[in-house]
C-alpha cells in the first residue's frame, strides 16, 4: 500500500497524486493506491490515514507525503516505522499555516475550508522535534519553493536520503521527471504492516 497525502487545501486530484496513480496503474498496480480527501483537522487527518491502512490491513506499507501532507507523514513514520518520501514538506505549519486562519477555498474541485486556531495547536501536538532513522526518509527539496523555505527542510532531515532540486517550485512542476524514482524508494523501503506502533516524539519532548 502507498499512502498518499495531499497538502494544505489540495486533494485526491493534485497532478502530483494523479500521476502517480497513473503510474501504478500502468502494471496493474492501481489497488496500492490510497490517496484521501484530508480533512481540516490535523488529528482528524491522522486518525483517518491510521484508521484506512488499518481496514486495508497491507502487506507493506510506505507513505507519500506532499507539503502539509508531508508533516503528517513525518509523524505517521515516526509513530509506526513507516518509511515516507517527503516532497517539499511543512516542517512548521503551525506557524506557517497561522496566516491562514478563516475560510480558504480549495484549489481542487471548488469548495473551501474552514482554519480555525484550534487546527494550529493540533499540529503543535502533532509535531516531530527530530527524527530518528534518517534512512526512514526521501526528502524532494527544491530550492525554488516560493512557499516553504528548503533550508528548513535539510536541517529537519539530516542524514535522509535527499534529492535537493536546484529551481523548481512548491508544487514541483517536473514531478513526472521524478515519479519513477519516488516509486522506486517505496518499493524498496516499504515495510509491513504491525498493528502495534511506537511513542511518537512530541514538541518539546527528549529524543534519542
């Protein structure tokens, strides 16, 4: 199972999660895919991914996380050992997302959101103050994020396997140029499914 999982106000419907739907497809591998429509609440996005891979009950599992998507990526892999590409993802959005508060429309499939100040204290909550398996992890950090800042992404992930992309932008307009190589890391590194996960770090909490 491949778990993918959109960014602040995206969807099942962002390029990037179409082409790599596409991509499984392909071989015949369209029922590894899994790619939600998040809702606002960070711990309601957690419970949702958690409880999904848990009904699926997967051989192996990676995650795919894009953006917002990426920080709960980083918590899911660090509560359950899951390994996760990472593709320019929000290290702090609570404080990014803090500008953002109200409604916000959706960029896919019309519609809004609703952010409220409750939402940022559930990240807080959510956060991973740092990392303890590096090779967990396939960061995608490309240089021209005109919206999250990829010097904060390097210094969350040292040691990941990281692609550092010279330009580009948030959304990573190339991505097809790097589908195949994200696909091949969640091969790779996939694990199986166990129903009993680990402590999550907390913020502000001693790590290893």
């Amino acid at each position: 199972m491949i778990l993918y999982l959109h960014g602040f106000r995206s969807s099942p419907q962002s390029f990037k999660a179409r082409l790599l739907a596409q991509r499984l497809a392909e071989p015949g591998r369209g029922d590894e895919w899994c790619c939600p429509q998040l809702p606002v609440s960070p711990l309601d996005t957690i419970a949702l991914a958690e409880s999904l891979v848990a009904a699926a009950r997967p051989a192996r599992i990676a995650l795919i996380g894009s953006s917002l998507g990426g920080f709960f990526a980083t918590h899911l892999a660090e509560k359950h050992g899951w390994p996760a590409v990472l593709l320019n993802p929000a290290v702090v959005p609570q404080r990014d997302l803090s500008a953002y508060l109200g409604e916000q429309p959706r960029v896919h499939g019309g519609g809004s959101i609703v952010v409220e100040a409750h939402h940022l204290d559930e990240m807080r909550a959510l956060t991973v103050t740092s990392i303890t398996k590096p090779e967990r992890y396939y960061l995608f950090a490309a240089t021209g994020d005109e919206v999250l800042d990829y010097r904060e992404m390097l210094a969350h992930y040292p040691a990941a396997r990281t692609k550092r992309i010279e330009g580009s932008d948030h959304s990573i307009s190339e991505f097809a140029d790097y589908v195949d190589d994200v696909l091949a890391f969640c091969d790779s590194a996939a694990v199986p499914f166990a129903p009993n996960p680990p402590t999550v770090p907390r913020e502000g909490a001693a790590t290893d």
